[in-house]
C-alpha cells in the first residue's frame, strides 16, 4: 500500500495530534519538570494515544463517507473525495491501531488498558453515540478529560479529583463550542448544503442553538469555580508557597472562556475549539500567562 504523504497526514489529522499535548498536564501539573524518564515515557504515550486516536479519525471517515461527500469542506477529505481507497483505508486504520498497542505495551500497564477503553468509547461513539443528543458531548468532553488520565498513568502521577472535575466542566464547555459552531456553519451555509440540515446528523436542530449557549457558557464557568474552590482548598499547599497568586490565573481563565463564546457567536470559530485556541494569539498568551503564574506561586515564599 503506498499513499502519498500529503494525502497520509490529512487521513491521519494530523492537525489534530496538538490536542494530544493534554497527555503532558499530569507532568505540569505535579511540577515533575527534573524527570527526565517521566517525560519520555510521556512522549511514548503521546505518540500511541495520537496514532489510536488517527485510527479513530479514519474509521469515522469511513463511517461518514457519505455524508461528508455533500458538505462543503469535508467532501475535501481523502475518503470523501477519492483521493485514498477505502480498502486503504482499512488497511491503515489496522495498522495505526497495532503500532499504538505496541508502543503502549511499554508504558505500565494501566496506560494500555485505559488506551484499550478510550479505543472501545471512542468506537462506541464513532458508530452509534455521536447522534445522541448531549451524550455525545459529554462523551467528547469525557475523551478529552482521558488524555488527562492517560498521561498520569504513564507516569503514575496522581490525577486529583480537582483536576477531574475542572476538565470535564471545561471540556464539556468547549465540547458544546463544538456544536454550536457547526450549527452556525450550517445556518450560515444553508443554501449550499444538501441533505440533513440538522449539523449534519449531529441530532441537534436550530432552535437548540440558545439551549447550547446557556449550558455551554454556565459549564465553562463551572470550571472557573472549581478553580476557584481548589485555590481556597487545603491540598493546594502541598504544591504552591503562595497559592493567593493563583486568583490572577482565575481572571484569565475568566477572560478565555468567556472571549471564547463571544467569538463563537461571531463564528470566528468554523470547528474545533481547542484547535482554534492552539492557533489564537490571545489563547497561546493566556496559556503561557497562566503558567508563569503557576510557576511565581509555587517559587514565592
């Protein structure tokens, strides 16, 4: 089987692997930045989560072949518009899968059974669970949450129940992001599109648009308490010597999630958020902001 190269990474999205880096928030967040083997295993898990992940990508292209042939930009794709074979296809999805099993076989133990279950989730989810309404986002947003855990497995970090609940309100958040960008897309490309109107297959309709902002921004916000809540906790000092420092992290955090529903609306943002905000220089700033602060409240007495 030989694919041309540009044609392999768009099959593999390989755009999409800069979401893979919440394997390494465990490492960060744990302050294990003198553990040089920590992050190589890190890195192992990194590269066998994106390949099963990629392998995923592929097996929804085949199942969405159809539909993604009538859409506007994913009709652009390599199954949809003929560029790759679906026998190809296949065969790489096949074989995405057996080099991550291989590399996570190296990783503890752990790391490959909860590989295995993000793999059968995200299967579930690819043929069946993607058309049910609000359980596909808490699936996305429960996915995302798993590349948190999968990280503290490959380096039996411990993943606080803080961490936990900040990811999922804030991935559910940016899981309905999601949602309500593509609604957008598909209102605003009304005239052009052909099939079901409603996100296509997605199961959500236009009317569903003010319900989806209300949840989406209250559960961003959510996170924001929880931060908040974790700064006053008793735990955190085990991490930082001043953790009041933390609050300026709470503004920007504020800042983020709310500058980022307002761009939705504007539908600046066409698909995935977390995408969106790896490109957005006003995003990037907030990330490395936020990580001085992290940095100034664990070094200041």
């Amino acid at each position: 089987m030989v694919i041309n190269l540009k044609i392999l990474f768009a099959a593999l999205r390989f755009h999409q692997w800069s979401k893979n880096i919440l394997i390494f928030v465990p490492f960060f967040a744990a302050h294990r930045y003198n553990e040089l083997d920590s992050f190589i295993s890190l890195c192992l898990a990194f590269f066998a989560f994106s390949l099963a992940a990629s392998a995923n990508y592929v097996l929804n292209d085949l199942i969405d072949l159809e539909s993604d042939k009538t859409h506007p930009t994913k009709k652009n794709r390599p199954l949809a518009s003929g560029k790759l074979k679906v026998k190809n296809a296949i065969i790489l999805m096949i074989s995405l899968i057996t080099i991550a099993l291989i590399i996570a076989s190296s990783l503890p133990l752990i790391f490959l059974q909860l590989l295995l279950l993000y793999l059968f989730i995200a299967i579930l989810y690819s043929l069946f669970l993607k058309k049910e309404i609000i359980i596909d986002i808490v699936i996305l947003s429960s996915l995302y949450t798993l590349r948190i855990v999968l990280g503290g497995a490959a380096i039996d970090a411990n993943i606080t129940y803080w961490l936990l609940a900040f990811s999922l309100f804030l991935f559910f958040s940016l899981a309905l992001v999601k949602r309500y960008s593509e609604l957008l897309f598909v209102s605003n490309n009304i005239k052009e599109l052909s099939g079901d109107k409603s996100s296509y297959g997605r199961g959500y309709t236009f009317d569903d648009m003010p319900t989806i902002l209300i949840i989406g921004i209250s559960s961003g916000l959510l996170a924001v308490l929880v931060f908040a809540l974790y700064i006053n906790s008793p735990e955190i000092t085990v991490l930082y010597q001043t953790p009041g420092i933390l609050w300026f992290g709470l503004c920007i955090l504020l800042f983020w999630i709310s500058r980022l529903w307002l761009l939705v609306q504007r539908g600046v943002i066409k698909d995935d958020p977390v995408l969106f905000a790896l490109k957005d220089k006003a995003s990037l700033i907030s990330v490395f902001s936020l990580f001085i602060i992290m940095w100034l409240a664990q070094l200041i007495n």
